[in-house]
C-alpha cells in the first residue's frame, strides 16, 4: 500500500502571503474549517468541521516544526488516536510559491482501514488545495 500523499502546485502569490494562509488560525478557518492553531512547536492544535448529517469532524495534533516556510505536525482523525503526519513546505519561484504538501505514516491504520484513509485523505488535499488556491485569488486578492 503507498503511505504517502503528495501534492504540489505553483500558487501566483509571495511565500509570506502563502505562509501566513496555511499557518494562522483565522486564515486556515476561512479556507479549510475552523480551526484553533499556532504554528508554534509543541502546539497541540484542533480542527473542528462544523456539524452536517455525518457528524462533526475533530482532527487534532501538536505541531512538530514550524520554520521559515516548513511546517510540519501530526494528524490524529476524531477518536480513531491514529497518529499521521502532515507536512507543507514552500518555496520561492518566479511565478510564486511552489506549495509541496506530503501526508505519511498512513499505514498506521489497520488493513483496510489504512487503504480507506489514504482515499479519503486524497482526496480531502485535493479540495483543501482547491480551497486554498480560491481563497488566496478572492480573499487576498494577490493573484
């Protein structure tokens, strides 16, 4: 089973612009869900989907590093206390910032269940970086 996602894209805006999206807690709340995060090591950190017919969603996870433009924390889905990591990284362009987002350790769920993960996990960055890109076009308005 692969254990690690990967996607990476160019965004048309400064790596400032970029980072502060993906590491301040009211920027993450309007692109992602609401989320209570400090892009501090050691920060244990909650996201928190809001209600729908599913039920309400927590992930939380401490962070793990947060250096110029590498941020890196664990990811622990509602109460499954399965631990994965997410990692961003950003880098400097000439059309922008090359966004590269990596989630591993997928295999520490079980049989099935890590192979339902990895879809689900799949395709959640894919939206996520769907909604970054919109947010940083129409919120920031630099790009």
């Amino acid at each position: 089973m692969n254990d690690v996602i990967k996607k990476e894209t160019v965004l048309n805006h400064a790596i400032d612009v970029v980072w502060n999206a993906i590491t301040k807690a009211e920027e993450i709340s309007t692109w992602f869900i609401p989320a209570d995060f400090k892009a501090e090591k050691g920060y244990k950190y909650t996201f928190t989907s809001p209600p729908n017919e599913k039920g309400c969603t927590v992930i939380s996870g401490e962070v793990k590093n947060a250096s110029p433009y590498v941020l890196i924390y664990t990811w622990i889905v509602a109460d499954t206390k399965v631990e994965t990591t997410v990692k961003w990284e950003l880098e400097t362009t000439s059309n922008g910032t090359k966004l590269s987002l990596e989630h591993s350790d997928i295999s520490n769920y079980a049989g099935e269940t890590a192979v339902a993960m990895f879809e689900s996990f799949n395709g959640g960055w894919d939206n996520c970086i769907s909604g970054l890109t919109s947010y940083l076009k129409q919120e920031v308005n630099a790009g």
